[in-house]
C-alpha cells in the first residue's frame, strides 16, 4: 500500500479504531473477531464510527446533494422481488404485497470523489470486508448501476420486508431521519436449504416479533449483514427529513451484472451490459 493510499484511507476512516491497514495486529484482530463472532451468531454487526466522526456532515451534505438523483416509483412488491405466478400457492410469503417506498440513486450517478465512492472502491476496505465475512477476497459489482447506491427513504414512506439477491450487504446510514425510519432484520431466516415459509409468514404477520432485532444506527456507522437470509426492513420515516444510506454491494465472483428485470425495477434503466450479460447466481433462493 502506497503512502498517498493509506493517508486517504486515514482521512476517511478511524483507523485508531479500525487499524484496516493492520489486521495482523492485535486490535485489528480483535475487530475481526468480533464481527466475525456477531455475524456467526445474529448475521448482522455493527461498526461503530467507522467514519470519521468529523467527517458526518461533509457525508449527510454529499448524500443530500445526490438524493435529488433518485429514480422515484413507489411499486407494489413481495419479499423476494418476484413475478407472483398464478400456480403459487395461495399461503405462499411473495403473495403478501407491500408498498416500496425508497428510491435509489445509482452507482454511476456518484462521483468518484464522494466520501462513499471513496470507500467502496479502496482496496484496504473490500480486504477488510471479506476478512470479517472470512471471505479470501471480495469483488465490486461490475454492474455499473447497483455496486454502490444511495437509498433514499422520503418522509411517510419505508422499506418493506425483503430478502437482499446478494449474500454480503454493506451499508452506512449518511443522514438520520428524524422519526421512524428504524432498520430491523431477522436474523438467518432463511438458509440455501431452506427457505422457511412459516416464519417468514409469521413475520410479515407480525405474529413474530420475538425474531425481530431493531438496529439503532448513527451516520458514519458501518453495517455488515447478510440481507439474503436475514429478513429485513427499514420502518416508515416520519418527519420533515429523508433517511438516505449507502448500499456498497460485493460478491464472492468477479464480473457479476444483474438481471435485466432489476435495474429497470430499482433505477428506471437498462444498460447494455445488462442485457449482454446472464446474472451469475450460486444458489436456487427465490430472487
Ligand atoms: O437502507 C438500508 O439501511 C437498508 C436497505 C436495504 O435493505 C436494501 O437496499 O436492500
Ligand atoms: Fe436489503
């Protein structure tokens, strides 16, 4: 790692805190573990101050600057994202509608020299990353639409319940909303063999809420969870003022584009790239 790389990853992170560039060390070890521990046992851990506490404002005013760059399209969705098929089952959890209310600011709509770009794209941060999933390495999303996003929840609307498609999800509140607007998730829901249908039914019901884990968060925080087996949902935002949060999205593969249903779903657009290239999936998950 070269000079000039280090002094911009300790002007962005807390790395008193989070020594990325040490991992061998004692703290960095124990940082490790400990997510590693957290993310074994309720699929979610929480870094707290991973940005540099200094740096909250300059991170709340570039994700305010972007929201505007939002694809807006409240739509009617499930929990896995899919077509509901006439031969589903009449019980079955994806014929549960919810209104989604967030909208998306796309990866290429970001600049480079955002505070979040930063991240997303710094080498000791993905190795930092896929030591804490025990991961050997972990690779952008060569889609250029949905690697990094902004997520914008407006005042009176929220993210519904859902599955994530990818296993790792990263993310960081930028600006807090006033009211609501609360992440919750359930932890390991779901597994590769098994999807669990009644309890994702109960939760949805809201006849478990023994399986629901509320995540308090503050801008600058860093969250590592596993959004395609964990059931989760940010609450309706209540207040003047949006939630925004940035969504650094990884994979366990090189080259990974999504499917040409998604981006058109989330951002309002197709690429090229998206119609060229098969999504690369390495499991059967509904989604
Ligand atoms: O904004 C968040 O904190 C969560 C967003 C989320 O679950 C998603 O984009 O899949
Ligand atoms: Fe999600």
């Amino acid at each position: 790692m070269g000079t000039v790389e280090a002094t911009s990853l300790d002007q962005v992170v807390n790395t008193d805190r989070y020594p990325l560039l040490d991992l061998a060390g004692p703290a960095g070890r124990a940082v490790v573990d400990r997510a590693r521990r957290e993310l074994a046992t309720l699929g979610c851990t929480v870094l707290r101050d991973f940005v540099r506490p200094e740096l909250r404002a300059a991170l709340r005013r570039e994700g305010a600057a972007l929201a505007p760059l939002a694809h807006v399209d409240v739509e009617t969705v499930n929990v896995y994202n899919i077509a509901v098929a006439d031969d589903l089952p009449v019980d079955h959890p994806a014929r549960t509608p919810f209104e989604r209310g967030n909208a998306f600011v796309a990866r290429d709509r970001i600049p480079t020299s955002a505070l979040i770009s930063r991240l997303y794209t710094h080498q000791a941060f993905q190795r930092f990353l896929a030591a804490c999933f025990e991961l050997p390495t972990l690779y952008e999303l060569a889609d250029p639409l949905s690697g990094l996003v902004l997520n914008v929840v407006p005042p009176g609307r929220g993210h519904p319940w859902h599955f994530d498609t990818n296993e790792f999800t990263v993310s960081m509140l930028t600006q807090a909303p006033q009211g609501g607007g609360l992440f919750a998730y359930c932890p390991h829901l779901r597994s590769v063999a098994d999807e669990n249908f009644d309890q994702v039914r109960a939760v949805l019901a809201g006849r478990a809420e023994h399986l629901v884990r509320r995540l308090p968060l503050t801008p600058g925080d860093l969250q590592l969870f596993l959004g395609r087996y964990a059931l989760h949902r940010v609450s309706p935002v209540r207040g003047p003022g949006a939630r925004h949060s940035a969504i650094f999205a990884y994979s366990q593969r090189p080259g990974v584009v999504g499917s040409v249903a998604r981006p058109r779903q989330l951002f309002g657009r197709v690429l090229p790239v998206h119609h060229a290239a098969e999504a690369v999936r390495g499991d059967r998950l509904l989604d």
